[in-house]
C-alpha cells in the first residue's frame, strides 16, 4: 500500500474507533462504518462500475435472460398495489420485445447484469449494456424502489453537475437513441403506492431509463442514476446542524452529546482539511443502503469510509 495511502487510513482507524454511528431514519439497528480504501495500482480505477463488481453487487447473466425478466413484470409484482390486468400486461409485453429488437439489432458487445445487493435481486430485471456501431454505449435499465429517506441534516451533499449525453456523436447512436426514446415512451410508467407490513407506505413507479455515454462505465454511472439506485454527490459532513444533531441523540446526557458532536466534527474536519473535494456515493434497493465517503489522495487512490446499513420494518 502507498505510504500516504496507509497514513490516511491509520488515521480514519482512530477517529472510528470514537465516531458514533451515522444514524439513518428507519435504521433502529444502526450502522455499520469501515475505513475504505481503493488501491489504483491494484484495483484499476475507482469507478462506479468497477465498485460493484468487486463488491459482487452485480451478476453478469445473458440479455435476453433480464428481458425476459423485465417482460414477465417480476419485480413490479412485488408490490403490493399492482394491479395491471391482463390486457395491459399483454401490451407491456409487447412493448418489451419491441425494445429488445430495437437492442439486439443495434448493439454489439450485449451484457447483462441482475443485481445482488438483497433479497429481491432475483426479481430485478438487471441492467442491460452494449456498444454502438459508432462505438458509444447505452445502458438500459428500470427504476428501483428504494426505502430510506436520508436527511441533508444527517449527510450533508451537494448536487454535482451530470455529464451530459449531448456529449456524445454519431449517426448510429443518434438514430438509437430515437428508437429507444419511442419505446420508453411507448411502454409509459407503472404508478403503485401501498403499505408494507402495515404501517410502511410505499410509492413507486415501474419505468425504463437508459443512458448514452462515450464509456461502459460512464453508461452506467448515469443509468443507475436514472433508476434511482445511485446518488452522487459532493460531501459536505455529518450532522451540520447541531440543533437536529441534539434531538437525535436526545437520549444522550448533554455531556455525552457535546462528546459525540466534537468527535462528529473531526471526522468532519479531517475530510476538509485531507481532500480538495469528497463525494458521497451512495447505492441503495429496497431497505439496503451502501455509502461510500471518498476523497481521491495524491497518486490516485481513494480513500474514506463505508457505512452499510437495513432500513428495519418495525411495525
């Protein structure tokens, strides 16, 4: 490991060791925190992609095995209120082969990946990717529900400026990028709100996204950004306002408040003074919640914290 790189996490070591846990809502249990580190001579670069394969997030299967997942509706199925008939799941059906035409005769290089971060990754459909004729990428995808709301007063970050696909050019791409704009907006959206375990309200709505970039990884940076399972931000610290801080850990005596908040500020502090900039990474599905804190060190590693944490059903 790079000298500095292990400096910096020798450091976070020690802070952790007195940081209280990052409280999220709906997060009883709380959360777990690691020190993280990404290793660039090692590990190849840090990128959204190259993350959740190395976590086994991601498992790669055949195209035609999520469009036959994405046409069967298994994941929308899963909520409560669905309540298409039999009619309407026909022409979702063939709404569906007709994107998969429109995929398999326009894109090379086709791979699929159904995701793995909980108990509902088997009725995900997964993410379908490939390449261009002018050598570009499309990522196509559906939204994901996702449980936790988690409070700018709990994390702060700030939102950071998307690569725009306008970026990319070419006429094959162009002309994908039209067909594949007709058949999402053919297939439309499936709107459900309900309640799970009797007290949880839901809502959720069952659409495809896709993105076009000039990167495999790029394409799925910004589809998982559409389907709701990524957020990407700038990080800007934990519990910024005392005042929320203090009524969230009210259970506290005030000196162990005032403890826990000064041991708050120095994890904060040594993000501000380490890195000119960290970002929040944040991947979530359902009641699962991966956030990764990060800054990029001098030679191209990465370095921060890891909070994994359930969002409980309690009713």
């Amino acid at each position: 490991m790079n000298p500095e790189t292990e400096q910096t996490i020798g450091t976070l070591e020690l802070l952790l060791e007195q940081l209280p846990y990052i409280r999220l809502p709906g997060h009883e249990d709380g959360s777990s925190i690691y020190p993280f580190v990404w290793e660039r001579n090692t590990q190849g670069d840090f990128n959204v992609l190259n993350l959740c394969l190395s976590k086994n997030w991601f498992k790669l299967t055949d195209a035609d095995v999520s469009i036959t997942r994405l046409e069967g509706l298994k994941y929308a199925k899963c909520f409560n209120d669905f309540s298409l008939n039999q009619e309407q799941i026909e022409a979702w059906e063939n709404r569906i082969e007709l994107l998969w035409q429109v995929i398999s005769n326009n894109l090379d290089n086709l791979e699929a990946y159904v995701l793995g971060l909980n108990s509902y990754w088997d009725k995900y459909p997964g993410i379908i990717i490939g390449q261009t004729k002018d050598k570009n990428w499309v990522a196509i995808a559906p939204t994901v529900y996702v449980e936790t709301n988690i409070p700018q007063e709990v994390i702060s970050r700030s939102s950071i400026a998307k690569t725009s696909v306008m970026e990319v050019s070419g006429f094959d791409s162009s002309n994908l990028e039209t067909q594949l704009k007709k058949c999402v907006k053919d297939l439309g959206y499936i709107s459900m709100s309900g309640d799970f375990a009797g007290d949880y309200s839901y809502s959720y709505t069952h659409q495809i996204v896709y993105s076009l970039a000039t990167s495999k990884e790029l394409a799925m940076e910004q589809v998982l950004q559409k389907s709701g399972m990524l957020e990407i931000g700038k990080f800007n610290g934990f519990y910024k306002d005392r005042e929320y801080f203090n009524e969230w850990f009210c259970d506290d005596y005030v000196n162990k408040i005032n403890k826990k908040y000064n041991q708050v500020n120095q994890m904060n502090l040594f993000f501000e003074q380490k890195f000119d900039q960290a970002f929040m990474y944040r991947i979530s599905s359902w009641e699962e919640e991966n956030i990764y804190i990060v800054g990029e060190s001098n030679d191209g590693d990465y370095v921060g914290l890891y909070i994994k944490s359930s969002f409980v059903y309690n009713p």
